[in-house]
C-alpha cells in the first residue's frame, strides 16, 4: 500500500524529495538494499538539507554495515535548526560509533542526545551500559535512577540498572530491582536471564 502511494506521488511530482524518502523506508523494510539506496540518494538529491532524509539515508548506512559513512549524515540531520528531533540523530550516531568500538566519541553522542532529551531512553540505556563497561558506577547509576523514576521503567531499564547495583556491591538494590522485574515483566528475556544467572 505504501510503495502505491509513493508511486502515485512520483507520478505526480518525480521530484518530490519526502516520496523518494518513503520508498527508501518501504525498500529497507522489504529487504532490498539496493533499492533503498537508490531512492535514498535520489532524495538526497533534491533535498540535501532534508533532516528527515538524512537521518533516514545515515540509519540505512548504519544497519548496512557502513557505520563510518553514515556520520555525517547524522551530524548533518542533529544541525539543523529545524529539526525537531535531533536528540534521535545523537542519539543513532553513539549506536553506530559503539559498533565501531569507538566508545569514547559514542558516550559523547549519547551525552549530546540527553542534553537535549534528558529523558530519551535510546541514548539513556546505551549510555549506562558504556559507563557499567568502562567501570563509571556512580554516573551509570544516577542515569539509571534518574530514568527508572521519570519514566514507566521496561524490563530493559530495570536490567540494566540491576547490573549496575550488582557491579557495585549493593546486595540491597539488586534485589529490590531484581522482584520489580519478576514482578512487572516475568516474561521478559531479562528475567529470564536473572533466571538463569546470566548478567552482563
């Protein structure tokens, strides 16, 4: 259905720069890279400006194994004034830069999303997870903390802030993070893996 609206709009505006960037999308979820990547820089060429567009074209590049090539099309999205959202660009760049194991320029991104967004949860839990790794306790749990209480925790946020207590010793918080799991989400895979023993 979505790859006949686009066609429509083509045919009405070959130019129209947002069609390009739906059939892009549309071609990512059916699997066919190429295809993708062709509406992408078609979309790019009539609208090299367009956030949308290159947040789009930088999260394709990431997910496609070209996570260098896909900066700066995040940088390029997270600088323009008009973009609502560039928190979300930060935020897929640290994704794609802790890929590369360049941890120390992915906190950087994920700190850049948070000042932002303090609460946006897809820089938060990457963020935590890379301060637990890199031995910043005290800075992994006041994240987790901060986020566990502004938001409806996931069974994900309540994980992740229960490995970090257990990092640090604090038998008392483990357990206490550990039955809000077993109690809100005994499905979860987390709790599965408390289950099982297996923490990260």
């Amino acid at each position: 259905v979505a790859l006949e609206e686009v066609r429509l709009a083509l045919e009405a505006d070959p130019n129209y720069a947002p069609a390009h960037n739906v059939s892009a999308l549309v071609q990512m979820e059916l699997k066919d890279p190429q295809g993708a990547e062709r509406s992408f820089r078609r979309a790019m060429e009539l609208a090299p400006n367009d956030p949308d567009v290159n947040h789009n074209f930088g999260w394709f590049l990431c997910q496609n194994g070209r996570e260098g090539d896909s900066l700066r099309y995040f940088m390029a999205a997270a600088g323009n004034p008009l973009y609502p959202t560039p928190a979300k660009s930060y935020a897929t760049a640290g994704v794609c830069l802790a890929r590369l194991k360049r941890d120390a320029e992915a906190i950087a991104n994920y700190e850049r999303a948070l000042a932002l967004d303090p609460n946006y949860a897809p820089a938060a839990l990457p963020l935590a997870r890379l301060y637990m790794q890199r031995g910043a306790l005290d800075q992994a749990r006041t994240l987790m903390t901060r986020m566990n209480n502004t938001l409806q925790p996931s069974a994900e946020s309540l994980w992740v802030a229960l490995n970090i207590e257990r990092r640090r010793g604090d038998a008392q918080a483990e357990e206490s993070l550990a039955a809000q799991l077993r109690r809100r989400f005994p499905d979860a895979r987390e709790t599965q893996a408390l289950q099982r023993g297996q923490f990260e």
